[in-house]
C-alpha cells in the first residue's frame, strides 16, 4: 500500500513535468475496454472487448478516426479475444477479481464469422456461443492456433477459476473454423492444470504452433506447455522470475511491427517490477531471454500491460493508478534502448455523474500512421496521442 502512494507521488511529478498533445475522446460504445486489437487481416479494424459488455468493430483508418462500424451489445462480461482468418473468438468471464459477475451467463467462448467485415452488411454477432461451465467456472484470455494436422485450436487461460488450479483449457475448433456455422456436436474440451497462479496471458510460439507460453495475475512465473499430442497436453517446464501476466506479442499478431525478429516474443510484465521482456524462440520448448527492462526501471513501468508494437517501437499500457503508456526503442538484435513515458492528465477522471480515481489503462492500439488510442478501464476515456511525440526522436505521425 505504501508503496502504491508513493508510485502515485511518483507519477503526479511526471505527469506535471511536460505536456504532450492528445485528443480526449468519450465514446458511448467503450464500457471498460479490456483488450483492443487491430489484426493482420484487416489492420484499418479495431476490435474492442468490454468487460462492462460487448465488443466494437472500430474504425482506425486516417489519422485520430475512431468510428464505430459495428457493435454487439449486450451486458456479458467480454475480455479475451483473438482472430485467424476470418475467425474469431472471444471470452466471457463468468468470474473477475470481485468474484462472479451477476450479468455473466457463463464461461463461454462466443465466434463469430469476419467475412462480410468490409462490407455495409457487416453485423457483430456470434453464430455460435460454446458453453464452458461443464469443464470450468472461469475463463480469461484466449488465443487460436493452427496445428501441423491442419486442426484449429482455441486455447484459453482460466484466470479466476477456482474450481480448477491454474488451468488452461484446450477447445478443438476445427469444424466451426472451417464452415463458419454452428455445430451441433459438443467440441472436444481438455483442462489441465498446472503450476501458474491465476493464468491471464497466452502466446503461442512464433516457431511452433503447439507450443503455448502462459503467464499468472498471483505468478512471477511463465509456463511452458507443449500440446503437440492435445489429448495430452505438457506443462514442461515452469520457470520463475518472468513477471506476472505476462501478455505477449509477436510479429505476426501486430500489423505495423518492422524491427521484431519474426522468432522471438516481447512479454509485458505486469507486477511492481514491471517492463517489457524478449524471448527468443527459436528453440520453440527452450526459448531464452534476450533482453529485459525490469531491473533498471522498476517503479514507473510498474503494471506494464497488453504490449503492442509498432515499427521500432514496443509500447507499453500501464494499469497504474495514473494510467498513461511507455514506448521503448527496439534494436534489430533484440536489445532495448531509450524508454520514454507519458501519463493520462489528472482530474480529467470523471465518468458521468460520478468521479473515480483511477484512470488505469489495460490496452492501446496503435494505427497505421502512428496514432495511439489508449483506453482508460473505469471512466471509458480514449486518449488519442501521436507516438512519435511520445518517443521524442522526431518523427511524425500521418
Ligand atoms: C473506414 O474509413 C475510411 C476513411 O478513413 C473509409 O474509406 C472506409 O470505407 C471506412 N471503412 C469502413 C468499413 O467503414
């Protein structure tokens, strides 16, 4: 606690130190925005969950747009999401940090079908909703995967669950990814259990597409989990010291990303060390730390959260109680360079008719030209900044 204040303290005197231009945005479809994602199959899109409920389509194409082109509504408590082709998936909870969400109707992965994205019919609604709660009573993130055998895997973070200890969830998905209709037949489902605390973040191996890395909310840990033969998943390895969550990304998950080497990961610590990680995974079961920012930059890259990149840059959410991002310079070899920050204004955290105090941020994205929009979780605020005026380096966004 008292180090908490003193991190607040810490954060005031940054944020009166110098003031950086952003656009302060409100819109009506953000209810507690918990993972934003552009993908490679239509970078121009955002996508939006909301842990108040829903998911948005957005669109991010020119400089500072942010117009909604879809929105499915509804009061279910959505977080996870990711997207292969025009697949997609995302979670509901059932359960959060406060315990069970009155609103939620379940453990439940919703998907939905992409292929009329582009068009003026493009409708955001699932055409199948896969009920979990025979197999667990919570879920988290999620993250789809292609196998050598051409089957398609969801594979899930149980994150609050208690009825299972650390598990992460294994749905074979392969007859809905491939007709984009509802199946009758119940999937194939696995839990397994491991030794993460609280399982959040998920990233399959650049170099191996069954190979997870899985990190824990409670854990300074990163799992290793082999599911190569997926009747039979592996954990093979658990190692300590990484940080907890540890929500990752890769070059191909992040459309505007140059510099990353295409075999290596960047893993957000969350947790008061904080920072950012590269792993290479070369050697996809045996992956090894390149560089990391922890040690040197404790307190203000405490929180770190959903890591995006873009071009040189690896930026950083931050969920501290001044919510604000960090951007790092990224070497082509992997090493991190100069770190530059930028928090949120204070007394701009009203909601409504109420006033909260925390303008902590989960997520950002970033779109072509170099705009990030960063989403403050409690007030719904989005502010709209030009990273490049955040890294100080000169460039300038388009
Ligand atoms: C997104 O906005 C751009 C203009 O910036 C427009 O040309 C495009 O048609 C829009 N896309 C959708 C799906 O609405």
């Amino acid at each position: 606690m008292k180090l908490f204040h003193s991190l607040t303290a810490l954060l005031s005197l940054a944020t009166l130190a110098h003031s950086i231009k952003y656009t302060r945005l409100t819109p009506s479809f953000i209810n507690y925005a918990a993972e934003s994602r552009n993908y490679k199959e239509s970078p121009n899109t955002l996508y939006i969950t909301n842990r108040n409920g829903g998911l948005a389509a957005v669109n991010i194409t020119s400089a500072k747009q942010f117009d909604l082109i879809a929105l499915w509504e509804n009061d279910y408590p959505i977080e996870g999401q990711d997207r292969l082709d025009n697949f997609m998936v995302v979670t509901e909870l059932a359960k959060g940090p406060d315990g069970a969400y009155p609103t939620s109707t379940g453990p439940k992965l919703h998907i939905f079908d992409l292929s009329l994205e582009t068009t003026p019919n493009f409708e955001l609604k699932p055409f199948q909703s896969i009920d979990l709660s025979g197999s667990i009573d919570a879920i988290l993130h999620v993250k789809l995967t292609k196998l050598a055998s051409g089957e398609i895997f969801a594979i899930i973070t149980a994150g609050f669950a208690e009825t299972v200890e650390g598990g992460v969830i294994f749905v074979n998905l392969t007859p809905h990814y491939n007709t984009l209709t509802e199946q009758t037949d119940p999937p194939y489902v696995k839990v397994l259990s491991t030794g993460i605390d609280q399982p959040e973040g998920i990233i399959i191996s650049p170099t191996s597409p069954s190979t997870a890395l899985v990190g824990g909310i409670k854990s300074s840990k990163i799992g290793i989990i082999d599911f190569s033969d997926f009747q039979n998943p592996l954990v093979l390895e658990e190692r300590d010291d990484y940080g907890a969550q540890l929500v990752g990304a890769k070059k191909s998950d992040q459309p505007f990303s140059t510099t990353l080497n295409s075999n290596y990961v960047v893993l957000a610590q969350w947790g008061l060390t904080g920072g950012a990680m590269i792993l290479d995974c070369t050697d996809s079961l045996n992956p090894k730390i390149v560089d990391e920012t922890g040690w040197y930059h404790s307190l203000s890259l405490s929180y770190s959260n959903r890591v995006k990149l873009y071009k040189d840059l690896i930026v950083l959410p931050l969920e501290q109680p001044i919510g604000g991002f960090a951007t790092i310079i990224l070497e082509e070899n992997g090493k991190l360079g100069e770190v530059r920050e930028e928090h949120y204004p204070i007394g701009e955290i009203d909601k409504g008719d109420s006033t909260v105090d925390s303008s902590k941020s989960y997520c950002l994205a970033i779109n072509e030209g170099g705009w990030v929009y960063s989403f403050v979780a409690e007030t719904n605020a989005v502010y709209v900044y030009c990273v490049w005026e955040v890294t100080g380096i000169g460039r300038s966004c388009s």
